[in-house]
C-alpha cells in the first residue's frame, strides 16, 4: 500500500528516497515513473469460473501529493479522489476491461482481485498490478467500480461466498 514509496524527480532526491525505503525493508525496487492516468477494474469470479468485469474507476491524487502515496490513501481524507466510472473513450474501457479478465486469468487469481492500470497521455495502456486481496470495504474502489457495474456490496459478499462452498465442493 505504498508504504516507503517515494517519487524521485531530482538526484537531489535520491538520497532521502533511499533512506525512507530502507527504513521499512531490506530490499528496494525502483521503477520508471509512468505519466498517465490510475485505472482500475474489479473481477469477480462465479461459481462456474466465469468472470464479471466491473466498469473502470480512476484515481486521481490531489496535487499535493503528487502521486497515489501512502499518505493520499489512508492520511491526508483529501488526498485523492475516485471517479466512478472513469470518463474514458468506450474502446479504451473495453480494452481495459479486456486485460484485466486475462491477466486475472493468467496469473491464476481466484474468486477476487482488482486490476490496476496506467492510462497513458496518448492513450497507451499498461498493467500496473493485481491486487488479490483488494481494499474491500462499501468505499474501497473495488466496491465502487462493482456498483457502477450493478453489483452491490452485499452481492458480492453473497457471490465470494457462494464461490468459496462451490470450490469447496458444497453448496450454499
């Protein structure tokens, strides 16, 4: 969740960006920045393994913050705000909702998972990750983008559940 994130502009920054990592691990990756847009789409598995794709949402991080940090998320209540369903051309929707169904199933999830993407300024699209275990309260963006879709918070309870005894061999 961001936790030792930093966004590093200036080799001046560098530094600080290091220390700030290394105080929460050992270990640190570091990655180009990629200027676009925060997509998001939720998946939800059915008993038969099929998929239901939500509508898109986005993330826009108040100017502040400069980009979705630990801080925008669970901080700062104004850092951020969730736009759902995200103003997006209807084939760049499509497309999105596409790649989240197949990168769900080429990574193997199961039953939940929320795809989150980047929107580039000239409207390239590119997987940022999968959250297997996403935010879910009824204000976590995998909620939000489920209503947008129709699908209310406590279906999905409703449909994990059923999903969970069907792939336990029982039923509900």
């Amino acid at each position: 969740s961001s936790v030792g994130v930093s966004k590093v502009s200036a080799e001046k920054d560098y530094e600080a960006a290091l220390t700030e990592g290394f105080r929460h691990d050992r270990k640190l990756l570091a990655e180009e920045f990629i200027r676009g847009r925060e997509i998001e789409c939720s998946v939800l598995e059915d008993t038969e393994g099929g998929l239901f794709v939500s509508r898109t949402g986005e993330i826009v991080p108040a100017q502040s913050h400069g980009f979705y940090s630990y801080d925008a998320k669970y901080i700062d209540e104004h850092g951020a705000a969730l736009k759902v369903p995200a103003e997006l051309p209807q084939e760049i929707e499509g497309s999105i909702r596409a790649m989240a169904a197949k990168a769900f199933r080429a990574v193997g999830c199961d039953g939940m998972a929320r795809v989150d993407f980047f929107v580039t300024p000239d409207m390239r699209v590119l997987i940022n990750e999968l959250n297997t275990i996403p935010g879910f309260t009824d204000i976590s963006m995998y909620s939000k983008a489920m209503a947008a879709s129709g699908v209310s918070y406590c279906e999905i309870i409703d449909r994990l559940v059923a999903h969970g005894l069907a792939r336990a061999g029982r039923s509900a």
